[in-house]
C-alpha cells in the first residue's frame, strides 16, 4: 500500500517532531555549556535519530538525506536555542513539548510503515521506535540516563498513539481525524503522566526475600 501517505498532515508531523527533538537535543547541550557546532550536532542526532532507524529497518530513503530541508530545520531549531535565554525551556514545557513530538512521531512512523507494507505489529513497533529513539541516542551521547528510563510514562504513549494510528488504518477510518485522535490520544497520556507522575508497576521480584 505504498500509496504515498505523506498529505501535508503528514508533513506537518513529521516536521513538528523533528523540531521538537531537535530543541530538547540543543537543550542538553546547551545545559553542558557546549558550542554552537555541538548544539547543532545534538539537534540533528535528537531531531532524526528515531526516522534514520525506521527508514532503514524499513527499507525507505532515510527522509532527512532525501528532504535536505529537515536538516535546515534542526539547525534553525539550534539557533533559536543558541539565542534565547535558557529559562525559556526548562521545566514543564519542554517536556510537554517533547511529548508532542513524541506522539506526532510516533503517529508518523507507523504510518509510513504502513505504506511500505509493514503488517500492523511491526508497524506499531516502528512508530515507537520513531517517537523514541532519537532521545536515546542523545541521551547515550550526553552521558546521561535514558528518557525512557524515567518512571512516568513515556514508550506507552508512544505505543498508544502508534496502536491507534494501525487499528485506524486496518479498520478503514478516514485517514487524517485518525492520525490527529492517535496523536492527540497519546500526548493527552503523556501530559497527564508529568502533571501527576503517573507510571506503570515497576518490577518486584517474587517471593519472601
């Protein structure tokens, strides 16, 4: 069904996650007093860690290589960090809008999937795997403990706005009010999972100990 589902919704998505990642990349540089050059290093890794991934596992052009414009972006997006006072960023509103992205680029990454014939499983795995591997690797590369290793949510909304996303495609609902409700869905979880700290059961091991 390689139909190409890229509509400017799409689009859309695909850029306001780089974006995103790309600013929470030139933020942790910039919180280690790095340079402009590694700033920009950061935002481009963050902003197209989780695509690169996904194209290859999927067999696709690696879409910042074939859209030179998502590169442009991440270095505008290092810029405005470069420039703006520090304070701007930190705290709540950064992490809502890296949930944002997290959840476009999940929505994304499924669906691109989709169209080059993934079955939905693997589909759902590779919206979760563009929505979340960017921040790994920034994290790996800055030294510091993984974004998924926090304890409130975060790979479950990914897999919730992924998950939808598939069953809106396999059950024949119109396409964009599906990635819109997919993406909505699962930053509305990730929102409520740093307001309230909400996390899933941590593993106990069994018996008397």
């Amino acid at each position: 069904m390689n139909d190409t589902v890229f509509t400017p919704v799409l689009d859309w998505l695909d850029l306001a996650g780089v974006a995103v990642f790309a600013l929470t990349g030139a933020m942790i540089a910039a919180k280690e007093r790095q340079t402009f050059v590694t700033m920009a290093f950061f935002a481009l890794v963050t902003g197209v860690g989780g695509g690169s991934v996904r194209d290859v596992l999927i067999g696709a052009p690696v879409f910042w290589i074939a859209d030179p414009w998502v590169a442009v972006v991440c270095l505008a997006i290092a810029l405005v960090a470069w420039f703006t006072p520090m304070r701007w960023w930190e705290g709540r509103l950064l992490d809502l809008a890296d949930g944002l992205g997290l959840t476009a680029y999940a929505v994304l990454g499924a669906a691109k999937a989709l169209s080059y014939g993934v079955p939905p499983v693997p589909a759902t795995v590779m919206g979760i795997v563009t929505g979340c591997v960017g921040g790994i690797i920034r994290d790996m590369i800055a030294g510091r403990p993984s974004i998924i290793m926090r304890p409130e949510l975060y790979v479950t909304a990914a897999a919730l706005s992924a998950g939808l996303c598939v069953i809106g495609e396999v059950a024949g609902l119109p396409r964009v009010p599906t990635w819109i409700g997919a993406a909505g869905a699962g930053f509305i979880l990730r929102a409520a999972a740093i307001w309230w700290k909400l996390a899933l059961p941590a593993y106990r091991e069994g018996g008397s100990g």
